[in-house]
C-alpha cells in the first residue's frame, strides 16, 4: 500500500535566496506541486521588477503586508519606460494594492508591480507551471547580487530564457 503525504511548510521556512533587491522564501516547488511553484517575496522600498509579459505563464500575487503599485492589463500603448502611466482601452490604470489584495495574471497579460513606499512590502507569489520560476529567481537574485546598478543586458537574456517578454526596465535602490 502507497501512503501519500502532502506538504506542510512552518512559517519561517523555506529555502531562501536574497539580494539587496529582494528576499525570496520557496514554499513549494516543482519536486513537491506539478501545476505551480510557490514563493513568500519580500519587496523593499525602491524596487520595481518592470512591465513584462509571459507567453505560458500564469501568475496570481497575494499581498500580505504593505503597499505595491500594481498592472495587470494591456495599455493602449507600451511605453518603454513608466508602466505606472499606463491605461487600458476600458480605462483600467494602475492600483495600489493593500493587504489582502489578488492580483492573477494569465498568459499574454502585461503586468508589473514596485514599492513605492519606504517600508518593505511582503507577498505570497505562485507561478505556473513549475520549476521555471524557481531557477529565474536563483539566477535572477545573483544578477542583482553583484551591487551596483542592475545589469540589463543580463537580465534581458535572462528574462528571454524563462517565458519573460521584458516591457519596461527592472529597477532598485
């Protein structure tokens, strides 16, 4: 007989990757979910990840503390440089997102999120399908590990290995 065990994952825990520009916390990953990875993001002050897009990813963020500005849409025009400018045709623009709000973000949807306050913002972060999201974010946090200003041409080349249309620039203090 085959016992089936779930996963329980105590706060605190999880294996973590940082940089200055973000604290990342693997909840659940590929070897334990085949539908999603999952991650408890810090945010600090300053940090924008930049308006991109995934041609096969879905996303949903869940913001448990602070504030984040937040896109989730298609703007009339793709302006290259402020995302948080942007409008869609019906008229939707960027929202500060507060505790407890949902964001879910299908295939094909532009989107973004920054803080722009002083204090760390703190968000559960789920990605489908694993383990793309995972390895990004290993690969992704030793860019941003080297201080200084971020590398786009790295992130760029990155980004395009893992499903990840860049928009708008990655930005952090």
């Amino acid at each position: 007989m085959t016992t089936t065990e779930g996963l329980l994952v105590p706060p605190g825990h999880g294996r973590v990757v940082q940089s200055p520009a973000q604290h990342v916390t693997f909840k659940v990953t590929g070897s334990h979910s085949r539908t999603a990875s999952t991650f408890e993001v810090v945010v600090p002050p300053g940090f924008d990840v930049g308006a991109h897009v995934h041609a096969r990813s879905e996303e949903l963020f869940y913001v448990l503390e602070g504030e984040l500005d937040v896109l989730a849409f298609e703007p009339r025009v793709r302006t290259p440089d402020n995302w948080r400018t942007w409008e869609s045709s019906s008229g939707s623009r960027v929202v500060r997102a507060t505790a407890g709000t949902v964001i879910v973000v299908p295939p094909g949807c532009p989107h973004a999120f920054a803080n722009p306050t002083e204090t760390p913002a703190k968000m559960f972060f789920q990605a489908s399908p694993p383990p793309d999201h995972e390895r990004y974010f290993e690969e992704l946090l030793a860019i941003l590990d080297g201080g200084g200003p971020p590398d786009h041409e790295a992130i760029e080349e990155l980004r395009m290995r893992y499903d990840i249309e860049q928009l708008t620039p990655l930005r952090h203090r």
